[in-house]
C-alpha cells in the first residue's frame, strides 16, 4: 500500500484525500462520491474507477488516462468545452448520453460514426480516449 495524497489543483497545502491505497483508482472507488472539486489529477490512471457522484468541478484532469468507460468524466470534460463548440445534432447525442448514461456499446449501435465528430473535438481539447476507442465505427 502506498500513501496517496489527492490535493487542491490551486493550493497544495489543501488535502482532499489521503489515505494508504493501493492506487489512486483503489482510492477513488474506496471514496465514491468523494468531492473531488478542483482536485489536481493530472496524469491519474483511472482504468475501470467509479467516479459515479463524484464532483470534479474545476479537478486538474489534463493528462489522466484510462477514462474512456466513464460517464462521469465524459459529463465534466463536455461540460468545459464552449457550446458553440458542438453543432445541435450534436448536443442532441451528447445530452442523450448524458441524461440516459448509455452504456458505451449502446452509444456505438445507437449513433455509429454519429459520435465521431465529437469524440474528435474532445480529442483536440486533449481526450482523445473516446475518439481511438470508437473511431473505426461505420
């Protein structure tokens, strides 16, 4: 177990988790609904983490990896881009996403290469998960 220290992204001396977890995913899954706002993360791996609940308003979350399952992650990083940055037919999918947390499978058979467009402009604002994961579809 190691010592995993989840600070303030604007003040380092604020702690917002700590604990001896086996990693930072083990950390985030043993504090679910944790208040994660303004959270530095960057560089975190969060393969297969639950961040259901979790508040990651203002969270560092540049660089983290492994995020591509996570609704909670999707609904934040949208959340950041600036409308104008989606087209309606576009918004549209998203908040269909969104508002029914369809499973990732559901999304590829439900809007094919739909998706692609926006995963694309994640992929530029640096998440670009979304974007390899799905952009083979037909």
């Amino acid at each position: 177990m190691t010592e995993i220290k989840i600070v303030s992204r604007w003040d380092s001396s604020k702690i917002i988790l700590s604990g001896k977890y086996e990693s930072i995913k083990d950390c985030l899954e043993k504090n679910k609904g944790a208040y994660l706002r303004d959270a530095y993360l960057r560089g975190a791996d969060l393969r297969g983490a639950d961040l259901r609940g979790a508040d990651l308003w203002g969270a560092d979350l540049g660089g983290a990896k492994e995020y591509k399952n996570s609704h909670d992650f999707f609904k934040e990083i949208i959340r950041r881009q600036k409308v104008e940055t989606f087209t309606n037919p576009e918004w549209a999918i998203i908040g269909q996403i969104i508002v029914h947390s369809l499973c990732w499978d559901s999304i590829k058979k439900r809007y094919g290469k739909k998706v692609i467009p926006i995963f694309k402009k994640l992929s530029k604002a640096g998440f670009s998960e979304w974007f390899d994961k799905y952009k083979e579809l037909k």
